[in-house]
C-alpha cells in the first residue's frame, strides 16, 4: 500500500479526533453540560445529523470541497511524510490533558506558515471582543435573569421552551463552526473528494463524534463545567447565542483565520467575572465606591470601542488591538481591586480566568514550537 495514502488517512482520523474533541468545548461544551439527563446517543444523532448535512451540502454546492472554499490558498500535499502527524498527535495529547488549544494554529499554520501573525493577532482581538462584550451583556442579564435561574429551578413548561431554543442556538452554532472547521480536519484529504472518499470520511467523523459524546466531552468539558450556572439550560442558550453572534461577525467579515477557542474561552472568562460580581456586590448590601463608578465610565469606553471595531470590520489595526488589550486589563483589575474593598471573594475567579488564559497561551507557544519543528523536518525529508 501507497506509504502516502496512509499518512494521508491516519492524519485524517487523528486530526478529526482532535478537533471534535478539542472544539467541543465551543459548540457543544453547555450542550453536553445543559443536557446531560438525556442520552447521549440522542444528543449524537441530533448533531451528526447536522454534520452529515453540513458536510454532503458542501461536497455537492463546492465541487467536491468540504471545506466551503477555505482551503483554496492551502495546496494538497501530493507526498506526505510522518512529520504531517505530527499536529492531530500533539492537539490530541493536549485535549486529552484539558488544554485547549487552537486547532487553526496547530494544523492549518503548518500548510502556511505565513499567516501565523495576522493569525495571532486576529485571535487576540477575537478574545478581547468576546470578553468586553461578555462584561458587558453579563452585567445586564445577571440582574435580569441569571440571578433568578440561580435562585429558581426551571419549570417543566419553561424547560420545554428552554430546550427548544437551546437546541436550535446550538443546532446553528454547531452548524457555523462545522463549515469553517472542517478546513482543519480535510486539509489531509484532496480538495475534491470522490463519492467514495466522502462517504468513508462522513463515516469516521460520525464514529468519532459519537465517542465525544459517549465520553461526555472529555477532560476539555470540565472547563466549561467549572463556569457559574452553565448546566442550567436557559443560561446555556443565553452563552451559545451571544457566541453564535461573535462568531457570525469574524465569519462574515474576516478573511483571516482565526482561533474560535480564544473566542469561546474569552466570552465564558467575562462571563464569569460579571455574574460573580454581580451576585457578590448584592450579597455585600453597601454603597457604591468610586471604583463602582470609574468601571461604569469605562463599560461606556468598552462599549464604544467594540462598536468602532464592528464599523471597521476587517479593517482593524494591530495598536487598535493592542490598545484594546489593555483597556480589559485595566477594567479586570478594577473589578478586582473594587470586590477587594467590598469584602467580596473574587481572587478564586481571577485564578480560574487566569489559568483557563494560561492553557490557551501555553497551547500558542506548542504550536508555533511545532510549526517550526514539522517545517524543519519535512524540509530534511523533502530534501
């Protein structure tokens, strides 16, 4: 057998393996969490349903490209060598550990090298946008409605209504990152893949997929897991549809790829600073203090910088989000040194946040280690 064509699917399989496993954390990560009374073959088939639809509908509309058009830039390697595993093996080690990690940084970087800055840099500004808007739309619905999910179990006629929204938000959520991530997955394969090869790739992932769930996620669930409320099915549906909203707006209008995991833990990190302040600052019973006051001016400033950058689209500079960086920075600090006054235990909060960026900081550093390693590798077997 042809040493190429088994590199080929083996890179396949394991890079399948893990990005579902690493990603499901995204899309399916309060899914699993929100639903984990049913069973989980029923909560397989309802997202390999939508796998098996994102996946023919593309085959068909794209002339045999899975990846919707994302790997155009990206050339098949006609002569794969072992260093190609080489990104699925360590991204599977990783997920297996709970890191996440990028899985655009890991796999698709590899096949172009050059685009690892504006990569970084978009990946950056799609962490610090889902944070600002998460302290800011946290804020509100904590008083308006996860103070009161927290305080009051869900209804049976609520939890019917509840589990329909949740399950289309996640349906479609599930559905978006599908069409951008398959690039990850079949950059292994041809760019037009024949009948034959797609049914036995749609084979695979459904069989991988249905481990994910069996398995409850993994070790990258707990993650997700760790956040306040996040088992409870309406605040589920409230993270997958502000999700779905951040991810339609770097879809829509950005032509970089970039890092959805940064993403998801950015939003779930503001998340979870906002509702701990907010329920801690009602269990305090005092008055406001000026810090209270210097972070509602500068919700305004972070309100009216994420506006700017949604006007400018694609067109953001790196100081603009550098500058960006730094206005959360100073805004969690506030928050800290404001719940320090008050008496309100917040350290634990900032440890979680902290540790979650730490995993996924730690994860940039492996993959830009491994791109340099696998280029120089497969530049000694090529020559």
């Amino acid at each position: 057998m042809d040493p190429t064509l088994v590199i080929m699917w083996v890179g396949f399989i394991l890079a399948g393996y893990s990005v579902v496993g690493n990603d499901s954390i995204q899309t399916l990560g309060t899914f699993l969490s929100s639903n984990e009374q049913r069973a989980w073959y029923v909560l397989w088939m309802y997202a390999g349903s939508i796998l098996a639809f994102t996946l023919l509908y593309g085959w068909y509309h794209y002339s045999g490209d899975v990846s919707y058009g994302r790997l155009q830039k990206y050339a098949f390697i006609e002569n794969m060598t072992w260093p190609y595993l080489l990104p699925p093996l360590v991204l599977m080690l990783l997920t297996r550990s709970g890191i996440p990690v990028s899985t655009s940084f890991l796999i698709l970087t590899f096949f172009k090298p050059s685009g690892l800055y504006d990569m970084t840099m978009k990946s950056i500004l799609g962490y610090v946008l889902a944070f600002a808007l998460a302290i800011l739309v946290w804020q509100a619905i904590t008083k308006l409605l996860d103070r009161r999910f927290i305080e009051n179990p869900i209804t049976p006629r609520e939890n019917r209504i509840w589990t329909v929204l949740q399950w289309c938000s996640t349906g479609f959520l599930w559905g978006q990152w599908l069409i951008q991530d398959f690039a990850n997955i079949f950059v292994y394969l041809p760019r037009g893949l024949t009948g034959l090869e797609i049914t036995l790739s749609l084979t695979i992932l459904l069989l991988l997929l249905g481990y994910i769930f069996y398995s409850r996620g993994g070790s990258i669930q707990e993650i997700v897991k760790a956040k306040t409320n996040t088992v409870d099915i309406r605040s589920a549906t409230l993270i997958d549809f502000l999700y779905a909203l951040i991810l339609l707006f770097f879809k829509e209008y950005s032509n970089v790829p970039m890092s959805t995991t940064w993403v998801f833990l950015g939003l779930l990190a503001g998340r979870e600073i906002a509702i701990r302040y907010q329920l801690g600052k009602a269990g305090t019973g005092v008055n406001p203090t000026s810090l209270r006051y210097v972070g509602m001016a500068m919700n305004a400033v972070l309100l009216a910088m994420v506006l700017y950058i949604v006007y400018l689209r694609d067109q953001v500079s790196n100081q603009l989000i550098g500058a960006f960086a730094v206005l959360i920075i100073i805004r969690a600090v506030v928050v800290f040194w404001e719940t320090n006054r008050q008496g309100i235990a917040f350290k634990g909060t900032f440890r979680m946040v902290g540790l979650d960026l730490g995993k996924i900081t730690f994860g940039l550093v492996v993959s830009i280690a491994l791109v340099y390693i696998m280029k120089y590798l497969t530049a000694g077997a090529v020559g």
